[in-house]
C-alpha cells in the first residue's frame, strides 16, 4: 500500500546504494532542509490567508477578495510585497544582534519541527526524549523575542520583549505540566509510542478527566506562548505599537511574522500530538469495522487535520476574547491555571498507577 | 468560602467564555450574515436609508417651477455660510413688482450637511439628497447654483 514510509525508506536505500554513507545522510539533510523550508512557506501562506478569512468571516466581514478567486493569492502578493521591501536597519541599534534575532525565531521554530510524527514512520529524528526536546527547544524562542526588544534600542520593544519574556517563563510551566500528564498516562517520552499508545483511542477519550483538563489547560498555556491575542502583550498594538518588533522592516519582519504562524502550528501540532493521536486515526477499541474504514484515510491528512482544527480554535480565541492586561495575565496563571494544572497532574498520577483508564 | 468562590470563579469564566465562544461561530458559519458593501461593484444597486443627508438640491417639477419665494429663512439658518441667495423682482401681469431669486448659491465644500436649512425653509423648497460622490476635479464646480435656469416660483407659493 502506497505510504509515505515506503517512500522515505526506498529513497535511503537507493541513496546508500549510490554514494557512500556519509555522502547519502548529507543529501538526505539537504531533502530534509529543503522539505522544512517548504513546510514553513506553506505553513506562512496558508496560515496568514486563513486567519483573514476566520477573523473577516467571525466579524460579519468578507476579508481579502480581490487577488485571485475568494482572495487565495492575497498572502503571495504579500509576500512579493515583503520580499521587494527595503530591508532598514535603524541608527543606534545594536547591528549584529539586531540582524541576529530574527533567524533565531525562525531556526529555533525549525529545530522544533524535529521530533514530529507527520505520519507514519514519516518523522525526521525519533529521539526518545521527543517531547522533552520540544519543549525544551520552543523555549528557546524567547531568546530570540529578547535580542530583538533589546537590540532595537527602542522603548516599546524592549518593553514588549520583556513582557513576552515574563509571560513565555509563566506559561511553559502549566503548558509542561500538561504535557507531563499525558507522557504519564503513556509512559514515555518518545513520540512514536505517545502516538503508537493512541492505536485503541486517543488520550483525550481515553484518559477522561485529567487528560480533558489537561487539554484545556494546554490550549490556553499555547495561546499564550505563541504570543497571540488575548495574550497579546508582546506586541500590543494598541500601547507598545508592535512591541519587539517595532523596528524591523521588509523581509526581517516577515520573518518574524512567518515565525509567529510557524509556532502556532507547532503548539497545535504539540496538542494534536498529544491529546489528538497526531497522525492516528480515530480509532474505538480494537479491530472493528470504523477502525478499518478509519485507516483507509492516510495519516498524514489525520495529523494535518487535527493540527489546522486546533489552529482553527486558536484563532477562534483570538477574534473572540478581549485582551488581558499584564497582571491579569500573570494572575491566569498562578492562581489558576499553576494550581489546577497540579492538582490534575496528582489526578493523572493516580490515574495511570491505579489504570483507570481506557 | 475561598475555596467555592474559587471553583465559582472558574466555572463562571468558562461559561461565559463559552457564550462568547458560540456566538463568534454563530457568525462564522453564517457568511449570509456579512453586511460588507461592495462598494464600486454594486453601484447600479446601493439602496441609502431615505435619511442620508448627501447634498442640498432644489427639487423642479415637470413645469421647470420651484417652490422658493427667496425669503433667505435658509440663508439666515446657515451656520458656516454656505447658502447665498440672490434675488430680482419680477413684474407680475398686473404690473406689481414681485420679489424671486436670481440664483441660489449653494457652496457643497462649505457644507456639513447639518439639515438646518431644509428645516428652516418656509414652503420646502430644498431637501437633502441621497448622492454621496462629490470628488470633483476642481474645486470651484463645489459651487453651485440650485435654480435651474429659466425657472420660476410654483403659482400659489408666497
């Protein structure tokens, strides 16, 4: 049966059969980069196209509708805009690092996209620590968020920087605490067994009550990671007037822009991952007549699926909540979602010692 | 109690969070709902509300006959000076001399279309219009005269 498997596994042995080893892992890293890059323009297209359209759509509005049929070549037409645009670099600001932050966005957001299960058997690096290096990786994008503020030598965006700096500390603690409900309920790390544990129902059926307010405690924690509305604080429009990247014109915004909508997928990718089965169909119990009629749909269509419907609820949430002050933000989440995601994790854990679940 | 109010709160906040959750996609599944205008493209079919205040116009019937006796009750209502009326006297049959306008400036660039005039005139003579595309080249043709020529006051308007 045709896989995406099949294809990457005939693809290395016949570049082993060509070259030498060495020779065939760099021509598979060069496929890999190239399939990553590409990933990431399709990602920015479409994203950007579909938020205008929920956002026009949710505000009894058409959206974009002039370029191409509904608007579709709005984004390309975007694009070419940003790509011509003059790349300025202000006086007084710190150079290097200025023209540094946006490519850390940008490769700590690509570096994420390792460990992933796109399908079956269709995962570029099956480290058994997966979701630990996810984790650990997309906190690294902060990094690049504070190189920016603090470079640009300008109010707003060092303020926006430390903003987004205090909320992405906050919010990876309840997002890992989640996170660290379902590798419980699993017991791995790795992400070919979280997925691979899902065969007979995805965690969010089948671990009910810890893992249901696990996935709602994850989806805020990524709403708020990805710096989106209404946890806007890092940008800000209407105080810091784009916060860290105030400054940053042409192809070095896009950039950042294109890092923005790539998070969004990864956080939703994380949730579909976890709680969704990522690229498992839905599957109830086992060996049954849905099971089967569900696997004729290819993996890859499932993960997909599952990761633009969590998108979708993001940007749901954005058009629909209004924005939090910074306190209010930090009081979501110590006060609230910090202890609830404890309390659920002793939940979980005794869930997953005494197996009462599915 | 802390804790209830605690667990209050919570539940509270996802509530209405649901409603306003729901009625964003009530509107999303909706598209029939959207109330933009396309602008340029239905030009042919633009339906104003009858309130609209666009323009001052005079309105003629078929006779080429107004209604204004150029009393200047609009003139004297106009509050940024936008109305100019000129008057003439016309020698009636019996051989009267009767007071009508000659012209009746009306400076559109002026005009903040505040209705005050319409309310002031005595026998209806002038009333707003709906038109509402007034870019002109230049910018004297923003004034205008609202009498047609060759027009007279209406037979039984004093």
């Amino acid at each position: 049966m045709w896989s995406l498997e099949n294809i990457t596994k005939s693809v290395d042995s016949w570049l082993n059969l060509q070259f030498s080893p060495t020779i065939a892992f760099l021509i598979e890293a060069v496929i890999i980069m190239v399939l990553v890059i590409g990933l990431f323009a399709f990602l920015g297209l479409v994203l950007v196209y579909m938020e205008r359209k929920v956002s026009s759509f949710m505000q009894i509005r058409l959206g974009p509708n002039r370029v191409g049929p509904m608007g579709i070549f709005q984004t390309a037409a975007d694009t070419l805009k940003l790509i011509v645009k003059e790349g300025f670099t202000p006086n007084n600001v710190d150079k290097f690092l200025f023209n540094l932050a946006p490519f850390i966005v940008m490769v700590v957001a690509m570096v994420v996209l390792a460990p992933f299960a796109f399908s079956k058997g269709f995962q570029i690096w099956d480290v058994n620590v997966g979701i630990f290096f996810i984790t650990a990786v997309s906190s690294l994008g902060v990094i690049g968020i504070l190189t920016a503020g603090w470079s640009s030598n300008n109010k707003y965006s060092l303020l926006g920087a430390m903003r987004s700096g205090a909320q992405i500390v906050s919010y990876e603690l309840s997002a890992g605490l989640t996170i660290l409900v379902i590798v419980m309920l699993t017991g791995s790390l790795r992400i070919s067994d979280i997925i691979n544990a899902q065969a007979d129902g995805w965690w969010i059926f089948k671990g009910h009550i810890p893992a249901i307010i696990a996935f709602v405690i994850y989806i805020i924690a990524a709403t708020a990671e990805t710096n989106r509305a209404p946890f806007d604080m890092a940008e800000a429009e209407s105080e810091l007037t784009a916060g860290f990247h105030t400054e940053y014109s042409g192809m070095k915004f896009a950039l950042f822009f294109l890092a923005e909508y790539a998070n969004v997928f990864i956080v939703c990718a994380i949730g579909a991952t976890l709680f969704l089965g990522g690229w498992m169909p839905l599957h109830f119990g086992e060996n049954n007549w849905f099971n089967t009629i569900m696997d004729y749909i290819p993996g890859i269509v499932w993960f997909f699926g599952k990761a633009f419907f969590l998108i979708f609820v993001i940007m749901w949430f954005r058009w629909t909540f209004p924005r939090l002050r910074i306190d209010q933000l930090l009081n979501l989440e110590w006060k609230y979602l910090l202890p609830i995601s404890l309390f659920n994790l002793l939940l979980a854990t005794v869930i997953a010692i005494t197996g009462w679940h599915f | 109690m802390f804790v209830t109010q605690y667990i209050k709160d919570v539940f509270g906040a996802i509530k209405s969070l649901g409603i306003g959750m729901r009625r964003t996609l009530w509107y999303f599944v909706r598209p029939k709902e959207i109330i933009t205008q396309q602008y340029p493209d239905n030009k042919d079919t633009l339906v104003l509300a009858e309130r609209f205040r666009g323009e001052v116009v005079m309105p003629h019937d078929e006779n080429n006959e107004h209604a204004c006796t150029g009393c200047t009750a609009c003139e004297l209502a106009c509050p940024n000076g936008s109305i100019k009326i000129v008057t003439k006297f016309d020698i009636t049959p019996e051989g009267k001399r009767k007071k009508a306008i000659d012209q009746f400036v009306y400076r559109l660039d002026m005009c903040t279309m505040c209705n005050m005039c319409v309310v002031a005139c005595p026998s209806d003579a002038i009333i707003m219009a709906n038109d509402f595309e007034h870019s002109v080249y230049d910018r004297t043709r923003l004034t205008k005269i609202l009498n047609k020529p060759g027009s007279k006051v209406r037979d039984g308007i004093e």
